[in-house]
C-alpha cells in the first residue's frame, strides 16, 4: 500500500543562489513550508519585488519501503519554475507555478541523502504568467511529500494525476460511475462507492449503477459520495486512491442563465485570489478554510478561482460547501512568445487530469483578458484560444469552457464566440464613467447577440476602510462609494436572469506590488473583505442582505464616525423586511423594505445608533464634529493602471 510522508518542515532556504555548487558557501535561514520570499514586498508598491533564483535544502530521511517500491517526491507549489535535485543530481524541471507535480526518486537515493529544490521566478518569455494586476510570489509555498508505492501502481506519472478516472453520469434517477485507471505493472482493479454515512453502495470495475442517487446540488445539498480504487495482486491490495465525487447535471442557457440538476441556479458570488497580507501565497488550510466560511456567511453560490490554478484543498472546499467553480489558467493579460504555447497548454492539461473530479468544477477558463496586450501576435493568440478550448473538450466532454474578455473587446468581437460560455471584466461606474454603462452594454448585447451564453467575471471599484464621504465619488475610494456601486450592480443583475454567472471583483483585497493606490501602494483594494482577511467592508454587508438566508441587521458606514454635517444619513443593511432605527434610545421609526433602510437623522455632538428588527440588533457611534475629518480624503494620486506600465517596463 502507497504511504504519504509530509516534509514540509525544517529546511534550510538560500535567496539569490543561482547553482547547486555556490550553496556550501552561501547564507541559510530556517524555514518551514508553506513558504515565499516575497511575502512583504510582493505588497508594498513599487512594482520592484525580488525575483529570482532560490534553493530549498534538507536531509532526506527515507520512509520505510520493501524492495521494489517506487519512491516519489510530490510538489504541489513551486513558482515559477523548480528543479529537483537528490544527492547534487539533477532529478527533474517543472516550468508553472501553481499546479502539482512529482518525481520518481528511487534510482537516486543512496545510504544517506539530501533533498535540493531551486525554485525561480525570474522573468521568463514561455512560463506563464509574466504580465497581470497580482503579484507573482516566489516560493515553495505548498505541500512537499515523499509518496512510496508498490512496484505495481496507479502512475503518479501523468501530469500530476491521480491515475485514476472517474466521470460520475446521471441517467434518470441513477448514477453510473464510469471509471478509466492507469496502472504501472500489473493487477485487478476494483472501484467502491460509500454514500455519505459510510455505506457500501456499488462495487465492480466500470460502470457502476447508484439507483435513486443522491445529487450533489451546490449549497443547497453537497452530497458526496466517496472512492476507493483499488489494485491488487495475488489477493493482496497493492495501492488504493481514495477519491470524493458528487452527482450532478447542469446547463446554461442563453436566455435564462445557468441551470443546475433541472432547477434554475442564479451563479452570483465572487472571484478569489490565494495571498493574505504579510503571507504572500504561502497560505494555510486554516486560512483557506476560514477564507470559505466568510464567503459562504455572505451567501454566494458560486467562485471563480482566479488566475491560476488553486491548491486541491480549496476544490476539495468547494465541493463540501457546495460553490460551483470556474477554474482556470494564468494565461492573462498578453500572449507572449509562441514558444511559449507548450506552456499553456500543460498547465491547462494539468489543472483539468488532477481536478477532473471535482463536482464544484462545471467550467475551464481559458484566458483571461488576453486581447490587453496583442501587438504584433494577434494571429497566433488567436489560434492559441481554439487550441485550448479544444484542448478542454479532448481531456474532457463533460464541462463547458469560458474565457473573460477584457472591456474593450467588445460583444461582437470573434474571440468572444470560441468557448462554450463567455463572460466579460467590466468597470462601468469605476474605471469608465457611468453605472448605467452597464445597462446600455448588456442592452446591446441581448438585442443583436441573444443566442450567446454570457456572465460578469469581473466588476468592482476600490474601496478603503479608512476612507470616507457624504458625497461619495467614482475614483475617491471611500467605502461608501464602494458600497453604493455594488448596491447598483446587485440591483442590475435582479433584472437580467440570462447572465449565466456574476463574479465580484474580488473578495478580498490582494497583492499587486505595481500599484500606486490610495496610500496603500502594492494593494488592490476592491475587495469585499480587506487583505488581512479580518475586516468586512459595508459591501460585505449589502451582498448579504441579498444573498443570505441567516437573519441579520448592518448599520453601514460605522467607521465613518466623525461628520461634519447637521443631519446625516444612516443607512441599514438587512434581509428582513423591517428595521426600526434608534437614536439615543429614541426611535426614528420603523422602515420597510428589502435590502436597504435609510433615514436622515439630527446630528449633534456624539450620538449612539441602534438598528432593531425583531431579536437582531446592531450598535453604531457616530459624532459631529466642527471641521471635516481631512483624514478621511484621498490625499494621494492614484494609479489604477500603474501595475501594467510595471510590467510593461520589464519586458
């Protein structure tokens, strides 16, 4: 039986070493995995992070194993490139940094051995990505494993794969499991389904029947059921992967939006980036998971995993808490040299064989914005995105693909009809002026293109907590401002059922070390939540209101708290459909309504404000004051394009 040995403690890390032999007389720090070297200034503005070559180096003590096992080494996040080294030899190279990938070791280890792995995020012309709005932190910033196997074994050989296939397909009230394996050696395969309690449900080779199957039907009932494929010889199993898979069928349809297991399925939710503040990529389970339970407190149904492929726990989550995934590439922002085509299409190859299984997983982006940046190779950007789509449809039949189009090309723009489904990045109301853009794009698009399937997969406007106005501004970056767009956009989406999915941008703040904004340079500050993950903005709030089913009450701009005016807007969010507001005790009567309550209410010295709405409650302090509080303006130039002249400055 194959055993799993996690080594990601007690390395030794060397920056800046470009070859094995310069290590024995270069400076080491201690480190454990997960682990990046831009983790402060990848955030910090400037656009001028270090990148570069690094060793990770540690004695490798071997798990036990019988004669004839095969011993592998595991990665599952090297950014950009890494090579494996075992005893100063040379042993293998992945080129992507944020997909899986292993290496057989057997025939390199001796009585006593090292482990080497040089890890480089150096500007490259055919490793992707080189040009996007996110920092690319260097790192060996995911788990590393030693995994030993019997000499006969499901390949661990395969794009980072599990060597085992699993398509889940539903027939009426059925499920039938199809199952494809790929075995070194020899042996008899055999596949179990337990349902969610542990009971054995089917056993056989292929095809195996689940009457009355219980779907897997996002949020609302996440059922999975799990695994286990087995490979035995002479009576005895010899290696076993144990896989969760779930039931489900879905479809877009162009004029009434996506549609999961027959039912109509709104996607509405939000795009996800991997990094925190002070952390970089090198994040942990107990910050991914906590990253789901806020997004899954907001009540969105659906995320889109940008711009890269995500750690197999953050999957593995969204099948437990029910999201529907767009999963996808970095090939983003500009094509780069044709040579570095191979490259894409491996990355797509690996995102799709290692999370094949996911039932949260119904589409496979290809790009995203990619006629940003196309001079000189339109033509061959061109035929990459057919290849990819076609690509998906090969490794697999039974998802749609999707791409997110940059602004300016427009609905009827021939890129836009390659994929299954298309979504479009647009900033009406923040980088353009005008909310109403919005509705004058999408009007456009459903007189003369009604039998394209397309979504949102990006809007948003900056937003900082520390920033505030009674008369909030596109491009001033208060909170308010942020607030009052996306209460335009929930508005927008209410009436236009045909977008087959809305993806925020984004939920959290993130690292993007070009941009110069709003005094917090190296931040994009359009999240709902801040980059420390710990704080919820008023927009936080607003989106619940529409999406929650949990009862609840938000007095909104909080941290507005000194106001220089005699009366004053408050303004409550809430999912019930009546708030009472108190000042001081004294009530300012009750609202009715949905999502939004708002009163104008006395100002004068400091006051306490309390919104009721049966047993919920929430408390606020806001206060007069006889100048306006200059810290609350935008003191500084901002930049929102400052990250693209970086990049383009590096080429």
């Amino acid at each position: 039986m194959r055993a799993i040995t996690n080594i990601n403690n007690g390395w030794k890390f060397f920056k800046g070493v470009n070859d094995y032999a310069s290590l024995n007389n270069a400076a080491s720090e201690d480190v454990n995995v997960p682990h990046t070297w831009n983790g402060y200034d990848g955030q910090d503005g400037g656009g001028d992070y270090w990148r570069g070559s690094c060793w990770y180096v540690k004695p490798l003590e071997v798990p036990a194993h019988k004669d004839g096992d095969r011993i592998y080494i595991e990665l599952k996040g090297t950014n950009s490139t890494g090579e494996l080294y075992i005893n100063g030899k040379f042993v293998a190279k992945h080129d992507g940094g944020y997909s899986t990938w292993r290496a057989d070791i057997t025939d390199f280890l001796g009585e006593t051995n090292e482990i080497a792995v040089r890890v480089d995020n150096s500007y490259s012309d055919i490793v992707y990505p080189q040009t996007a709005d996110f920092t690319f932190y260097g790192g060996m910033y995911r788990d590393i494993n030693v995994i030993v196997v019997d000499k006969n074994h499901f390949t661990l050989d395969y794009y980072g794969g599990k060597g085992v296939k699993l398509t889940p397909v539903v027939e009426g009230k059925d499920g039938i499991l199809k199952a494809e394996t790929w075995v070194v050696g020899e042996g008899k395969v055999e596949v179990t389904i337990f349902d969610a309690e542990g009971k054995e449900v089917a056993k056989g080779e292929n095809d195996l029947k689940i009457e009355n199957v219980h779907l897997w039907h996002g949020r609302k009932d996440p059922y999975l059921y799990t695994t286990k494929t087995t490979l035995t010889v002479d009576g005895v199993v010899v290696d076993e992967v144990e896989i969760k898979v779930g039931f489900r069928t879905f479809k877009v349809d162009p004029k009434k939006g996506f549609f999961l297991n027959g039912e109509s399925y709104p996607l509405r939710g939000v795009a996800k980036h991997q990094d925190r503040r002070d952390l970089g990529n090198a994040v942990s389970y107990e910050n991914q998971e906590e990253d789901m339970k806020i997004i899954y407190e907001m009540g969105a149904n659906t995320i889109r995993l940008s711009h890269y492929q995500h750690d197999d726990y953050v999957y593995d989550l969204c099948d437990k808490y029910g999201f529907v995934v767009w999963a996808e590439i970095p090939y983003i922002s500009r094509h780069m040299l044709e040579e570095g085509n191979a490259n894409l299409e491996q990355q797509m190859t690996e995102l799709i064989i290692q999370d094949y299984h996911h039932p949260s997983i119904v589409v496979w982006g290809i790009s995203n914005e990619i006629t940003m940046m196309q001079k000189g190779v339109k033509k061959n950007m061109m035929k990459e995105q057919h290849v990819l789509n076609d690509l998906c449809h090969k490794l697999d039949s039974t998802r749609l693909t999707t791409m997110a189009c940059f602004s300016m090309c427009g609905p009827f723009n021939p890129i836009s009809r390659i994929t299954d489904t298309v979504s479009w990045n647009l900033y009406f109301g923040w980088y353009a002026p005008g909310l109403i853009l919005n509705d004058l794009w999408f009007g456009l698009k459903n007189t003369f293109n009604r039998k394209y399937c397309v979504g949102l997969s990006e809007y948003g406007a900056e937003g900082m907590t520390n920033l505030h106005s009674s008369h909030p501004r596109r491009g001033d970056s208060t909170e308010e401002y942020n607030a009052k767009y996306h209460e335009y956009m929930l508005n927008f989406f209410s009436t236009r059922p045909y977008l087959w999915a809305t993806h925020v941008w984004n939920m959290f703040d993130f690292g993007s070390d070009g941009r110069t904004h709003g005094g917090d340079n190296g931040v994009n500050h359009k999240g709902l939540v801040t980059f420390d993950h710990k704080l919820k903005k008023d927009a936080y709030f607003i989106y619940k209101a529409w999406w929650s089913e949990e009862p609840f009450v938000y007095i909104a701009s909080r941290r507005y708290e000194n106001r220089n005016e005699k009366k004053t807007l408050v303004k409550v969010y809430s999912n019930q459909k009546e708030v009472e507001l108190f000042v001081n005790g004294v009530s300012q009567g009750k609202k009715t309504g949905e999502h939004i309550f708002k009163w104008k209410v006395a100002l004068n010295g400091e006051i306490e404000l309390k919104a009721v709405s049966g047993e919920l409650n929430d408390s606020a302090v806001i206060r007069y004051v006889d100048k306006p509080d200059e810290s609350y303006k935008l003191h500084v130039k901002s930049n929102n394009y400052s990250w693209e002249k970086k990049d383009k400055d590096a080429e």
